[in-house]
C-alpha cells in the first residue's frame, strides 16, 4: 500500500481527504477523474493518517443490502440454534473510512442507504452497542466516462476533488523518484506522514473552539449564491470545511482565507449550468404578455364580420374560414412562461403482484432481487436468500420425527426464502394542448407551472416524467422521459402556443412513447394525463377527425400498466360547450375533471386521484 506522502501532486485532493478526516460531518469526498489518476491509491492512503485501530472498510461493487446494514448471521443461527447477529459494511466502519471505488457503478439504492445511513441510523447493532454516535468518513471515486451519477446524490458528498492526469515532465519524474527504493528517502517521507497525522489528531481537539464569525458565514452565503448553488447542503458544507481547515492550521478563528481555500473542493461539484429564473424576472415576464381578450379582440378585428360570426369560439376553428391576412395574424406563436411551482401531494398507488428489478421512492412493489424489505417468504428459490425465521417455522414441528438430540435438524424442504419489497418509481406523461386556445385566460401558464411541480416532486421520488405538445399538424415530445428538473425549466420554457389542435396525433405520440417505453420496461407504470379541449380539428388521415381520435383512443385504450387522465379546458361557463374532452375520457376510460380543475395546485392532484 503507497503510503500519503508518496502521492505527488493532487493537492486540492489531500486536502479534501484531511478535511474529512478532521471532521466527518463535512459529508465526505467524492474523487473525480480518468482511470489511474491515483483517486484510489489516495483513498487508500488514509489508512496511514487514521488514529490507531480505527477501521478502512472497503465496499465491493456487488454488496447487498444486509451485508451493509448488517442482519442475522445465518451460518450461526442454523449451527447453534440461536439469534446471532452479523456487523455490516456500515457498522464496521464506524469512527473509521468507508471507501466505495467507481461508485457511479454502484446500484444506486445501495448508494442512498449508505448516504442515509452514515451516521449509525439504520444499522444493525449501532444502537446496541453505543456508536451511533460515532461517524464514519465517506470516500468515493468515479470515472465520469463509465457512467453518470444523479445531481441530488453528487450534492451529498460535501466536497468534490477532480484528478488532472500529469503531463509535466516534472511532475512524473517526481512520481517516480518517490516509487523508487531510497532509504534516504523513506525516512523523509515517513516524518512528512507522521506530522501530518499528528497535525490532525491536533485539528481534531482544536475543531470544536474555532469561532465562527457571522461575517464568515455572510462569506460563506455569498459564494454559494455567486456560484448557482441550490439547497442549503453547499453552504454548510462550505463552513464546515474551513472550520476544518482552520483547525488544520492552527488558528482560532475562520477567516476569510480558510473560506476561499475550501470554496473549489465544496462547489465545483454543486454549480449548475443555469440557474433558474428568479420569481421577479418571471412575474415581468407574465406581465409583458398580452392579455387573452385583447388577443381575442385583435383577431376578431381582422375578420370579416360574417367571417367572425361564423367562427366557433376555438380560435383554431376560425382558421378555416378566414382570409390569409387573418389566419397568419391569428396563427401567430407565443411563448408564455412557466408558473409558479409548488409542493405536491403524495401521489399513491395500489401494488400489483408483478415483481420488478426496479428503483424508485414512490410505491411498494416485489422485488426479484436481494435487496428490499424482507415482507414474507415463499418456497421458490431465490438466489439463495433464506429466510431464516420461515425455514426455522418450517423446520420445527419434524424435529422428533427425525431423532434431533442437540442442534436443530434442518432439510432442503424445510428452506424458505424471502419475498422483498421495495420502492419504485413510475412515468407519468403529460400531453399538452398547445393550440391558440390554450392562451387564452393565461391556461398554458399554470399548465407549465403544474407540469413543473409534477417533475419536481417525481424528481424527489425517482419518478420520470415526459411531455408532449401537440400544435398546428402534429405532435412533439418535447421532453422524453427525466427526472431533470433543470431541463424540464428550459423546455417548458420554449414551449411556444399557437396554431390548430391535432388531438390524433398527440393520442398517437403517447401510443409510440409508451410503446417504446414498455419494450425495454415490461413492468413499469404509466400515467397519461392529455390537457385539451378535445376540439380536434386537425387530422392525420384522410378519415373524419372525431372517427381518428376514436380510434386513437381504442388503441391506447388497451395498453397494459397505464392509466389515463383528462383535463378539459372548455369553458364551461358559455352556451356553446361542445363537452368533447368529455367523449374523450369515455373512450380511453379515463378519469374525467372540467377546466375548473385546471388550476396549477389541482392539477398535480389528478395523478394522486387516479383509481387503480
């Protein structure tokens, strides 16, 4: 093993591994960079700075849930007869370091237990034996072209250390003179290492009487905000590590120079590519655009007045009878912005029997591997995940039978093994109406801003969401299935209104996405919810459009683990209500609400109230 002082280079990387170990709480450090770059040799290398005894655990890309929470030690329970219990991954590493090698390759519902779990909650046999107090310091490394890691697990790490590959002469030839045998050199090096362990048991005594002056803190806020920083996890961070680093140094107070130094390792890895629009630049933004009568008005004015009487009240309608000079007036594009987004309620959902291989936050479901919450048994074998309480039930009635004198007599047919339950995560796909009538009294506004809230709390839940806008001749998905609610921002955004309604194009585009969708997920659930009047007046055959969205309707109407919603936005308060949103839902089966409901704090309920 290469010891700490033998690593050249890489100095932001050392720090951020002193920091931590100086003070746990930071949240960690995540090592980011090309394969032999050293990220884990450096790891590693904290064996060295540890006080004595204190524990190294490394976490194999293949562990299981027990073996990282810890459970009943089998072997033991089945040879003795009696409740034994086994220390897991997290427990060991109490007091000590937790080290997780290509971590993006790690399932990544393991990856959030040890996230959850650091700090003793949830282990096995912390409570019992007093360490929940004692935290453990958690060092992870990836390579980002092996595969990604999602934003809202990167930002749990506190600090983040990307590795360059050394390509100065000097530096290689450094790399290698501390790799070649020089007892001259040993020495030297094994003094550097000794005073910079003593210097952290050192920090580690003075940590707690650093004074915090507020103009630190004021410090601390305002880098967070230069920099886009979303939450409170980079400002804390931030503060703890040059807490720490001014313990390192010896000083009794953080100053402004302890901050800048740690700003690098616990931002670089929290910025965002663009920060979303502040509330006062979207409320100028809603109020530049024109209001839908004055809309209304101007387009009734560039008809003829037998033209406009004529004309249905959808805007789109009038298309057909209008003059060229009006239909491109009245054809005109216009990008509202989104709405004010808010906290959804808990969407809930009933569980089926079908088991899954899936990850997730938001329902219960079976799941076929080893993970999970052990909910029962079963006699099938699974991978050899024996329930030991079931097996023991199964076993117990047949020990006289079979002559048992001492231990207990277990055979194959009395093996049980687990059923588990775990959490999963659903798609919900939304399509929108984005014809001309659909700007009227601000509704694509709140659409957006109900679309958003949506995607925020499936965010959270490892939901993923996808939307459609149908307009002029056809429909777009505009937004494939994701979970980003930095990109869903930006497209909602650029979503542009005007033009015709083509309603069989949009019940085809959800057809082709969750097609596509159940091909590579046979078990995922699905929600289509289509926003509209349900006045389609552009086709995608040569047939009779009401007849081309019956059909459309059929078809979806027979798609397997979805479920439909249909929001109306007719006015319903005038004479002419046509009710054809309203078919609509009849044809699909689906759960029906009136433009009332359009409202952006119910429209994230429709999902929640959907029957199963």
């Amino acid at each position: 093993m290469m010891s700490f002082a033998r690593i050249v280079s890489h100095a932001r990387a050392k720090l951020a591994l002193i920091l931590n170990l100086i003070d746990p709480g930071i949240g960690g450090v995540l090592f980011l960079g090309h394969k032999g770059t050293g990220k884990s040799t450096l790891a590693r290398s904290a064996r060295n700075l540890l006080p004595e005894g204190a524990p190294f655990v490394e976490v194999p890309l293949n562990v299981t849930e027990d073996a990282l929470l810890g459970g009943i030690d089998l072997e033991e329970a089945v040879r003795t007869g009696e409740r034994s219990m086994r220390a897991g991954l997290l427990q060991r590493s109490l007091g000590g370091v937790l080290h997780i090698d290509d971590v993006n390759l790690l399932n990544q519902d393991l990856l959030s237990l040890i996230l959850n779990n650091r700090e003793g909650d949830g282990i096995v046999g912390a409570i019992e034996e007093g360490s929940i107090s004692r935290r453990l310091c958690l060092f992870a490394g990836m390579n980002p072209e092996e595969g990604a890691v999602s934003a809202a697990t990167i930002d749990h790490f506190g600090l983040c250390a990307v590795f360059e590959t050394p390509e100065k002469q000097g530096t290689k030839t450094r790399a290698l003179a501390h790799n070649c045998p020089d007892e001259a050199l040993d020495l030297r090096l094994r003094r550097i290492e000794a005073k910079v362990k003593k210097r952290i048991e050192r920090a580690r005594g003075l940590l707690e009487r650093v004074a915090v002056p507020s103009q630190m803190r004021a410090l601390a806020v305002e880098a967070c905000i230069e920099a886009g920083i979303e939450g409170h996890r980079g400002d804390i961070a931030l503060l703890r590590a040059a807490r720490a680093y001014a313990a390192f140094c010896g000083a009794r107070a953080l100053s402004a120079k302890h901050v800048k130094r740690v700003v690098p390792l616990a931002l670089i890895h929290r910025r965002r590519s663009a920060a979303p629009p502040r509330e006062e630049e979207m409320r100028e933004q809603q109020s530049q655009i024109p209001r839908a009568e004055e809309r209304e008005q101007a387009g009734d004015s560039s008809r003829g007045g037998a033209e406009a009487r004529e004309a249905p009240a959808d805007g789109d309608g009038s298309q057909a009878h209008s003059s060229p000079k009006s239909r491109e007036g009245h054809s005109r594009e216009e990008v509202f912005p989104v709405g004010d987004s808010f906290k959804v309620k808990r969407m809930r959902f009933a569980k089926d029997r079908i088991e899954r291989n899936a990850s997730g936050r938001r329902t219960n479901t079976r799941f076929s591997g080893k993970a999970g919450r052990y909910v029962g048994s079963i006699l099938r074998a699974k991978k050899l995940d024996v329930a030991v309480d079931a097996t023991l039930r199964a076993a117990a009635p047949w020990q006289i039978l079979r002559g048992r004198t001492g231990n207990l007599i277990v055979s194959r047919e009395d093996l049980r093994f687990k059923r588990r339950e775990k959490k999963m995560g659903h798609l919900v796909v939304f399509a929108v109406d984005c014809s001309g009538s659909m700007g009227a009294r601000r509704r694509m506004i709140e659409t957006k801003g109900a679309v958003l809230s949506m995607l925020t709390d499936c965010y959270h839940k490892r939901d993923k969401v996808s939307l459609i806008a149908f307009r002029k001749d056809g429909a777009e998905v505009v937004l494939p299935p994701t979970s980003s609610v930095e990109l869903a921002s930006r497209r909602l955004a650029e979503i542009p209104v005007g033009g015709k309604t083509p309603l069989p194009a949009a019940l085809v585009a959800i057809y082709n996405l969750i097609r596509r969708v159940l091909i590579k997920e046979p078990a995922l659930r699905i929600v289509a919810a289509v926003v509209s009047d349900g006045r389609a007046n552009q086709g995608i055959t040569g047939i009779p459009v009401p007849e081309e969205v019956e059909r459309c309707a059929g078809l979806l109407k027979g798609m397997k683990n979805t479920d439909f919603i249909v929001v109306d936005t007719e006015d319903k308060s005038g004479i002419m209500r046509l009710d054809l949103a309203q078919r609509l839902a009849v044809s699909l089966d689906a759960d029906y609400f009136t433009c009332d409901t359009l409202k952006a704090e119910i429209l994230a309920e429709l999902v929640s109230r959907r029957k199963n």
